[in-house]
C-alpha cells in the first residue's frame, strides 16, 4: 500500500474539496490526471473494461463489490476511519474534519489519520478535505462496532472461559459467531436463573448484556470461536514485534541447510515416481495410498511429501499423464510422473535448483498445508487435487514475508507476533488466513529455504524484492556450504562425505554406495550389491580402486580392496547379450549349472554351445532372474562391451493448463496516461452542448444521414459529438474534429491527444453538432 502524508497542495485550493461534494462525479472532476492515475492504478478493477467517463468511474467506485474488494487492503485504522465517517453520515451529508479528529482523539497519532485519509482519497473511497464524505458501500468493510468499548478480555481469559462452557452454550455462542453477535432472548432479563445459558454466558464475559431482551457476543469472542486471531479493534496502532537479532550468516546457513534437505527429497521422489509412476485419481490428484509408498520411499512423513509433489507439480518437474515407458500393470490411465524438464533440473547447480523451487512456491496458487484436512464433504484433501488450489495464496505469502522483509537483515519474529501483525494490517482476512494461516506459511517458508531462525535469509529477501534471478542464485551459492572433493572411507565399509560433494564425486559415489543417512553430513555403506551396480554400470575394479585411493582422505581400508576385487572376479563371468538375449560363459560347467536352475524354464533357455544359450525374453528380465537365482551375470553389447542397463525412470510430457488466476492485472504507466486521457474525452463529449444531430440505425438512410452530417462538419470546420463502439464492444462518446469522410472511414482530429484518429463508419451510432 502507498501512503502519502498530508494533503497535496491541489487539496488546499480546490474549493471542491473545502465543502462536502455534491457528488462522487464531482470530486473525481475535480482530480488531476495523476491523481486518476493513481486510483486506476489502486483500482485496477475499475479500468476494466476501460469506462468512458467519469460518471461510469463514479458508479463503478461506488459498487460494493469493488468497495468490499479494495477493503480487504485495508488496515484497523483505516477501517476505522470508515466506521466513524459512517456513523456520523458521512455518506448522506459529510462529516466536519473536527468531528472526526475527536472520534479518534488519544487512540492514533494525528498523522497516522491523516495518512489514512489520504489513502483512502487516492482510493475514492473518501472525498474532501474539511468536510469528508464517505462512499455508502464502504461501511459495510467494518466487521466490528467502531463505537465500542475496548474489549476487557484477554485472548488466555477468552480460551479458559470457552474450555469451561456446555455443548448447549457453545452451540448458542458458535451461532451467535457465524451470524449475527445480536441475540434476542428473555434470558437476558434480571431476575432469570443464573444457571440458565445466557445468564452463565453473562457471568463468564463471554456474552455483554445491551438490554432485558438483547445480548451481544463480544467480537474476541467470535475471533476465538471462528479461529481467527483475537485482537482488539479498538487498538488503532499497530502491534510491537520483539525482534531477535541474529548474525546473517548464521540465518543463511540455516536457510541453506533447509534448502539442500529440500532439493535432496525432491530427487528422491523423482526417482521414485520415475521408477513406479503414481495412478491419478479419477477426481484429480495424489491418492492416500500412492503418497504413502513415497513416504517410505524417501524416508519423510506424509506432509513432508505433499509438500514436496506440490512443488514438482509448480515447477514444472511433474505432471500427469501417460507416462514412457508405460507401467508394467498399465491401466490407461493418467499417471503422476516425472516431465523430460526433470533431467534438465536434476543437472543443473543445487543453487539453481533451489531457486525453481522456491520460485515455483512463491508464485503457485495452492495450500499445501491444507492438504490432510477434510473438505466440506468430510473427504481428507490430497496432495496436487483441485481442492488444494486458492487463487490468494501468492498473495498472503508475498504479505506474510513481507512483515519479516521490512525488518533489518538478521532480525526475526514468532509467528504468533506476525499473525497479530497481519490481523491489524488486514482485519478482513482473518476469517480465511488466521493464525494457523500465518503459521503454516511461515512453516512452509522455512522448508523451502526462505527463512532461517524466524528470518528472512538473504536469497530470499532477494526473491521476494525481484532481483535478478543471477543476483538470487548467487546469495544462495554463497549461503550453501562449499561442495567437497573428497570422502573419509571408513574401516567398516562406510563412505561419509562432511557436507555436499561435488557434482561428479556424488554421482561416483551413489552409484558404488548406499545412503544409510542424510543431512549436513551424509553417511553411506558400500556392499556386495552396490559395487556389483556400479560394475554393471561399465566401471571396472581398478576404476574403483583409483576412485577411493584419489577421493577419500582417509586410508583405503583392506576390506574394501578385498570387496571390490572378489565381486570384480566373479562378475561377468556369465555374459548375456541381445538375441533377444543369449548367454554366454567360458566356463561350461557354470552354463550347465545355469541351464539347470531355477531360472532355466521362465526364460526359455536353451543352450547352443557348452558356452552359449539363448533366450526370448528380454534382456533385463534375464539378468534380473539370473541374479534372483544367485548368479552374477553382466549385460553387454554386440561387442562384447559391458552395458548400463539400469532403469531411466518414465517421463511425461507436462502439459500447459491455463491458470485459474482472475485477478485484474495493474495497467503501467503508458496505459494510465492512456485510460485518463480517454475519461477526459468522453468527460467532455458527455458535457458538450448538442446542436443538429443523427442516430444511425444500420439502415441504408441512417448511413447516409450520419456521412451527411460529417460531411457538413468537415466542410465549415465544426465539432461533432460522436457515439462509438469499439472492436471490443465498448461503447464510447468522443468529442472530435473531421478532417475527412470517404472510404468508410472517418479521419478526425481527437483534441484529447492532439492526433488525428480514423473512425469506421458502421461503429458510429450517433453524430451531434457542438454548439
């Protein structure tokens, strides 16, 4: 929000604005062109489509719908505002200046009502100076009495006297809270019972007595109830943050280290779904089922998860589809899958990845913390399902680390400051983004690697300002810790590497070793299995010797020479190949024994030599039943050279779906100075005085009368009021000077820009001399 202070010079000498204005038309006269400017900009829905005077402007600025919608940006001093201006009529007849710094008198700085005031000008909201009328619509913004007493009751006395009352009276309470907070009842009457609800209800404060037949549910009470967070609205300052001060490299490195667990996960699960694709459901979405096979996969719980496909799913690194290669048990169906942008994603720096993701979150129109709860079918959510989609939720997160970006680099706050924060910033929130709202997305934010200790990290102050995306990569490489080249190999056939390593080292390593467990340092375990993996791969046993002697800064341990060597001489010892699969080994006693297990009969073995056979089944299926039957084959091409026959993973084609944002867009400057310049002419062509005029009617005479007429205006230079609708459909009056009829065209002189414009004669409904 921009707030000037004070009061612009044009506001001291308007007379306009010296007495309440007759009209909202008359004070929007009355405005310069930037100060239209600047409301269109506020205001974008009112430029939509582009009105064509200010009458138009007028009523739209007056509709509750827009009034309602601006009000949301609104703080509990402003509201406030509005509220008094309301309850003196403000709308019908204006309120004195004075009659309003004494409402506020002793509760907000003079300054702050000024600001307030001129807010709300620039937002039409409000007109004068001296005497200040209200627009109607905008006393329904106030949620609250503004003429109440402050509220007695803290939110802990609030929540203790809650925990105390019958179903009966919460039920009376909780109706009371999502309708009206009047009550009529005979209850309230001296003399009643005292066990009777209301009476009880009265004694605990949890309801005020107005009168014998009228109660009144206090609104922190009804905050409490609808699980909002309690705040008093007669507090018109804002709350205090207590700051904690911390060292900026101490947030960073947090931030940084939320930030390689976060990309860390990602990959497993992309793995994961490339490795067994999840079944859409048929609603849309990640089912129960599916989300908890990738808990267990990657090692996370089921909120971590669903956090984590939803954004894939943003950044565009899954998708659903048909997913190549198809599934093995292939229904048809649409399955969630990684898309061919994942490769790319997977090879790029752990900087830039993290940047695609915190982007991706900043940015997606969804709630992932929403995810679990029930819908108002009593159904639990999923993960990547329509229900988790909420077109404001770019916007609460952006405000939400905005609260923390406007502290100094290195000072935090508890959620439970900020959620007070944004309960006064934006009281007309509160019944959609709470405090549990607010926690949540701070949550979220600390996950993604935005906040370190309850503050903004440097990277992430710099995404949410707009730097450049090379300016953010940058922070966050230089927030991460530096990637290692080297590992400490372990005497029990462990492998920890102390902090990240480099792209190749990981990629070498992973594919020898196991992860046993991950974090700051990550730990792995090297057996039989994983070296036989990276053998199947195409490294060799000195490759793996010269691997381990080169990287690891501690000595090579026996064992592990020992363990590479005794795979490396059995492996490949028995060779299958592509016939669609033969077999081949140099030991015919070994072939027989293969021709004799358990394996020979599913594959279809049969043998052509003492040292070769041949099967019909693929290739991988052979070696994955040989290797079930104890055996050690390797895979290899038609030249004999071993293959890596590992499984890639499906992938999808992401497809483009068309975002369910409809939040008008804010016009720039050229299209401002553009729209006001068009609400000048039409201002001016709705106000010029008629001479001679014609309708036309589409008829073959009414387009002769309307040439006619500008024929004449061209010929004795005479200005013409002319009715017009435009390619969009928007119809328009211009004041205009003809220049020239013929061709179907009108050639006019518009004085609004000083340009000639060509008009087409059949989008012409009126023509009228000015006089």
């Amino acid at each position: 929000m921009t707030d000037t202070e004070g009061t612009s010079p044009a506001d001291e000498t308007r007379g306009g604005d010296t007495a309440v204005p007759d009209s909202l038309v008359t004070w929007l006269t009355a405005r310069t062109d930037t100060e239209l400017a600047e409301l269109l900009r506020l205001r974008p829905d009112l430029a939509v489509p582009p009105p064509a005077n200010l009458a138009v402007l007028a009523a739209r600025a007056e509709q509750r719908a827009s009034v309602l919608r601006v009000a949301d940006d609104l703080n509990v001093l402003e509201l406030t505002v509005i509220g008094v201006l309301s309850l003196e009529r403000g709308a019908e007849v204006g309120v004195p200046r004075e009659i309003l710094a004494e409402a506020l008198a002793g509760r907000a700085p003079v300054r702050s009502v000024d600001r307030a005031l001129q807010s709300r000008r620039a937002r039409a909201l409000v007109g004068g100076t001296m005497v200040v009328r209200v627009v109607a619509a905008a006393n329904d913004a106030v949620t609250w009495r503004v003429d109440r007493k402050p509220e007695s009751m803290t939110a802990a006395q609030i929540i203790a006297g809650l925990a105390t009352v019958t179903e009966a009276e919460r039920r009376l309470l909780e109706t009371l809270a999502t309708s009206s907070p009047i009550g009529r009842t005979r209850d309230a009457a001296p003399g009643t019972p005292p066990d009777r609800p209301v009476q009880r209800l009265l004694s605990l404060g949890l309801l005020n007595w107005v009168d014998e037949q009228t109660v009144e549910l206090p609104h922190q009470v009804g905050q409490a109830l609808r699980g909002e967070t309690v705040t008093d609205p007669t507090a018109l300052t804002p709350p205090p943050i207590r700051t904690h001060k911390q060292k900026v490299a101490d947030v960073n490195a947090v931030a940084a280290g939320e930030a390689l667990e976060l990309i860390r996960h990602c990959e497993d699960l992309i793995s994961a779904l490339g490795d067994q694709p999840a079944p859409t459901l048929k609603a849309g979405g990640l089912g129960v089922r599916e989300t908890r096979r990738l808990a267990k996969t990657a090692g996370v719980d089921e909120a971590r998860v669903s956090l984590i496909v939803e954004l894939l799913s943003a950044a565009g690194l899954i998708a659903s589809g048909a997913p190549d290669p198809a599934p093995a048990a292939d229904t048809g169906d649409d399955y969630w899958a990684p898309t061919v942008a994942a490769d790319a994603w997977l090879n790029t720096s752990a900087a830039q990845r993290w940047h695609t993701l915190a982007h991706a979150w900043l940015e997606m129109p969804r709630r992932p913390w929403v995810i679990g709860l029930r819908d108002p079918n009593d159904k639990a959510i999923v993960a990547l399902s329509e229900e988790v989609r909420a077109s404001g939720a770019p916007r609460d997160r952006r405000f939400v680390l905005e609260l923390l970006g406007e502290l100094a680099a290195g000072q935090g706050a508890t959620t439970s400051e900020l959620a007070a924060l944004v309960a006064w910033r934006r009281p007309r929130w509160s019944a959609r983004f709470g405090a549990g709202a607010v926690e949540h997305t701070v949550a979220e934010a600390a996950a993604v690697g935005l906040i370190g200790r309850g503050a903004l990290s440097s990277p992430g102050r710099g995404l949410l300002h707009g730097a450049t995306t090379e300016a953010v990569i940058a922070e966050m490489t230089a927030s991460l810790p530096a990637p290692l080249d080297y590992v400490l190999v372990q005497a029990d056939l462990t492998v920890m590497a102390p902090g990240p390593l480099v792209p190749e080292l990981q990629e070498q390593i992973t594919l020898v070793a196991d992860i046993e467990s991950a974090g700051a340092a990550t730990m792995y375990r090297i057996r039989e299995d994983s070296v036989r993996r990276a053998l199947d791969a195409g490294q060799s046993a000195s490759e793996l010797h010269a691997l381990f002697e080169k990287r690891s800064k501690t000595p090579v341990p026996q064992a592990l020479t020992y363990l590479i060597d005794d795979v490396a001489r059995r492996h490949g010892r028995l060779r299958a190949g592509v016939a669609s699969a033969f077999i081949r080994c140099e030991d015919p006693t070994l072939l027989a024994e293969v021709l004799a297990s358990a394996a020979a009969e599913p594959l279809a073995l049969r043998a052509l030599a003492p040292t070769v056979a041949i099967s019909q089944a693929p290739l991988s299926e052979v070696l994955d039943r040989l290797r079930t039957a104890g055996f050690a084959p390797a895979g290899e091409d038609s030249s004999g050279t071993i293959v890596d026959l590992r499984p890639r993973g499906a992938r999808v084609l992401r497809r483009r779906t068309r975002s369910q944002l409809r939040m008008p867009a804010v016009p720039n400057d050229d299209q401002l100075r553009s729209l006001v310049g068009q609400l000048r002419a039409g201002e001016r062509a709705a106000t010029a005085r008629r001479g001679q005029g014609v309708r036309s009617d589409g008829t073959r005479a009414g387009g002769a009368a309307t040439m006619a007429l500008l024929q004449l205006a061209a010929k004795v230079r005479r200005s013409v009021t002319i009715g017009y609708v435009d390619a969009q459909g928007v119809a328009m009056e211009r004041v205009v000077d003809p220049v020239s009829v013929g061709g179907g065209q009108l050639d006019a002189l518009d004085p609004a820009t000083g340009a000639v414009r060509r008009f087409t004669l059949h989008r012409i409904t009126s023509v009228d001399l000015v006089d």
